[in-house]
C-alpha cells in the first residue's frame, strides 16, 4: 500500500529524470501490510464499532494468490534511480483517505 501522493511524485520524478531509468520501477510503501491491518485502522478512523469479518468473497482464490501468504515490493530500484521513497505513511494516508471521502 502507499499514499497516492508519493506515486505522483515518483511519476513526476521518473518523467523529468534526465537519463534512462530501468524497465521496471516498483513503487510501495516500503513493508508489507496485511489487508486486515488496514481494514481495521481504517474503520477506527471511520468511527466503526461493529463486527469485521475475515472471508474470502471466493474461497478457493486465486491459484497464484493461495501459494503467497504475504507480498512486499522493492522500492529499492525506485530509490536509487530517483531517490525516490515514500515520504507519507500509512496512518497518513488513511487519515487523508478517509477526510478526502468526506468532503462534500
């Protein structure tokens, strides 16, 4: 997960680079997460006191998806062909999330 404000400043970084950047730049907020964590501060932003339930809407998933438990992309390329890393955290980026969709 990562705030949408470092992928358009790490856009904007890799349109202006002045040389050739590699093929492939992963963007991500620099450790993995699982879902349930971010579910979970997201409803206590909200103000949510009811019951989370854990399930898969497709039980079996996906074949790929069931041989991974967990996933993390290296920002390292990103870093070092920009100098680019995440500048907004988590909890930042729900909180802004979750202001931004109140907005009238």
């Amino acid at each position: 997960f990562v705030d949408v404000r470092d992928v358009a400043r790490a856009v904007v970084l890799a349109a202006t680079a002045p040389g050739p950047l590699p093929p492939v730049l992963n963007l991500g907020g620099g450790r993995a997460v699982p879902v349930r964590d971010l579910v979970r501060s997201l409803a206590g932003l909200a103000g949510f006191l009811g019951r989370i339930e854990e399930g898969a809407a497709s039980p079996a998933g996906s074949a790929r998806s069931a041989q991974v438990s967990w996933q993390c992309s290296d920002i390292s390329a990103a870093e070092e062909a920009l100098g680019w890393r995440p500048a907004h955290s988590l909890d930042d980026a729900l909180a802004t999330l979750w202001e931004g969709g109140r907005t009238p």
